[in-house]
C-alpha cells in the first residue's frame, strides 16, 4: 500500500485558535486526545496531548491538512493506527496514520459505511459498519479493503452508530427512527440480540467502558437538554454523568476507564468537555469559537508530533 504525505502539522498558539489557559489538574487523563475542529476554516483532526491536561495548557496540534474535511477518527492500536475518513475523493474513504508512519496516511479503501465511520475489532482486522439496503439499514463486517463481507443483522429496520467490545465478541448499536432510537446488542456471528433501552427518548452514539461491562451514551431523556449516561450491562441500571440544560454529545471512554471526553454546546458554542465515568464535575477542555466534537482517546505520544517552530532572531 502506498503512502500519501497529507501532514502538514501547525502548532496552534492558545490565543490565535480561541482557548485559554486552565487550571493545572492534579489528576487528569494520561491519555492524548484526537477531535474534529473547523478552527482551521476548513474541518481538520486536532490532538491535544496528555500533558495539557496536567498543565491546563491546551495547545491542540493540527494533525492533517489535505484541504478536505478529515473527520471521524479511530484508534485502532493493534492494526493501522488512527483511522478517519477524508473528503479528499469523492465519497469520502478511510485513511490510517500508523504510530510510527511518521506523518504518512495510508488509504484503506472506500467508506462501507453509510453516513459515519465504522467501527473495528479489536485485533484490528475487521470493520463493522451500518450500511442502506433493499430492506433497510442493517449491520455488517468486512475487512479493512472493503472485502470478504458478512452481514450481522437481517431484519432491516434502522441501525447506526455500531461499536465492537472490549473482547471483540458483540456490538452495542443504534436502532430505530432518528430522534426516538434506541440501543440494541447483538453477537459478531449475528446471534443473542437483544434491547438495551426502550422509551420515547432518543439513546445514541454509545461506547463501551474498557472493562466491557457497561455502555456510555447520550440521550434527551432526562430534563431539556441531551446528557451522557452509564448503562450498567449486568444490572440494567442507567446513571447522569452529566445533567446540563445545553446539549452534551458523543462520548468517548478513556482507556483506563476513568474519565469521558464529550463535545458540548452548554458554553453557548461546542466545545469538549471531560467528566469522570465515577461521576463528578466536567470541565472544559477547549474553548474556541468553531465546533469541536467526535473525542478519541490515544495513547499518549502514539502519533509523532513536530517540534514547535523557532522562534524568529
């Protein structure tokens, strides 16, 4: 596979992209931090390292700079990286940057998806995606060119937003029309599905904790506003991490569990927040005027970044 040079990374200063200086945290996330942003006028991936979060110095890294939107990363460690689609053809295709591709985006073929990202197992050797049929939408797996597909579900309907276990073995998704969906679980194979959440209420984007044991999501079904709630698998019990007249959104579970990354409109403009999964205070973690969202958490220093430019004399 060959690779293509679209790095061009800009290390933003905090008062020319928007944010300010925080509060050093004596306890925060060990983990980078990925996320989508228009702060550059065109729709780029950002990083913030780890060490932002200790220092309450949030100076986010321009990753990509193809002069198309890039958007929806992925973190799959034990295949090709950070995975995102970009609008550099037409429809949009799935790229990887390597952890030691050293600025090099890898195409992996067109998007199987239907409007958003797939998921990947974790061994990195298959996708997972919601793709439109005769019957409706429904889910399949693939591997990563796009080939030896296998179809999930059968039933048609609407599924979205598919997001593989810890141990590779089910997927939590999206199901039902958009604005009362619901989540659902099924098996890889296509066997055991069953209802996680029924109501009038609209459950989406959900995520599994690290341990496989619970889901987070977000959902407008408590107050007037969208929050970010724990499923309990084993119990069934659903919990608010967050309770905020605004709109919190796509929720993203650090790797050890501790903490959830969630784009927010409650500062009146969307920007990401963190909250601990043990419940707890978020606070914000960017403060721009343009949109952030769609968090991923990475291992600290997994992607290379460039030095800081010079300073002029």
């Amino acid at each position: 596979m060959r690779g293509t040079w679209i790095w061009t990374p800009v290390l933003l200063a905090v008062a020319a992209c928007g944010d300010t200086e925080r509060a050093a945290q004596a306890d925060g996330p060990d983990f980078d931090l990925v996320f989508y942003s228009d702060r550059s006028g065109n729709g780029d991936l950002f990083l913030l390292p780890a060490e932002g979060f200790r220092t309450g110095a949030f100076r986010p890294v321009r990753l990509m700079g193809t002069g198309s939107p890039d958007y929806g990363p992925r973190w799959v460690p034990e295949g090709p990286g950070l995975v995102f689609l970009t609008g550099v053809e037409d429809p949009d295709a799935l790229y990887a940057m390597a952890p030691d591709g050293e600025g090099m985006a890898v195409r992996l073929g067109p998007n199987p998806a239907t409007d958003e990202p797939p998921a990947f197992t974790p061994d990195g050797t298959r996708m997972v995606y919601a793709a439109e049929g005769d019957e409706g939408m429904d889910l399949y797996s693939s591997d990563l060119q796009g080939g030896d597909i296998r179809r999930i579900t059968t039933d048609g309907g609407r599924k979205v937003q598919p997001r593989v276990s810890p141990d590779g073995s089910w997927i939590v998704y999206g199901t039902g029309p958009d604005g009362s969906q619901d989540l659902a679980l099924v098996r890889i194979d296509g066997t055991e599905g069953r209802s996680l959440t029924r109501g009038e209420s609209n459950d989406g984007h959900p995520t599994w904790t690290p341990d496989g044991r619970g889901i987070v999501f977000d959902s407008n079904r408590v107050g007037v506003g969208t929050d970010i709630f724990h499923l309990d698998l084993e119990s069934g019990a659903v919990r608010n991490l967050t309770n905020d007249p605004g709109i919190d959104l796509v929720p993203a579970v650090s790797p050890d569990g501790r903490w959830v990354a969630f784009g927010s409109s409650r500062a009146g403009n969307w920007d990401l927040f963190l909250v601990p999964l043990a419940g707890g205070t978020a606070r914000p973690i960017t403060a721009a005027p343009t949109f952030e969202g769609d968090p991923q958490w990475i291992p600290a220093g997994a992607i290379r970044l460039p030095d800081p430019p010079a300073e002029a004399g």
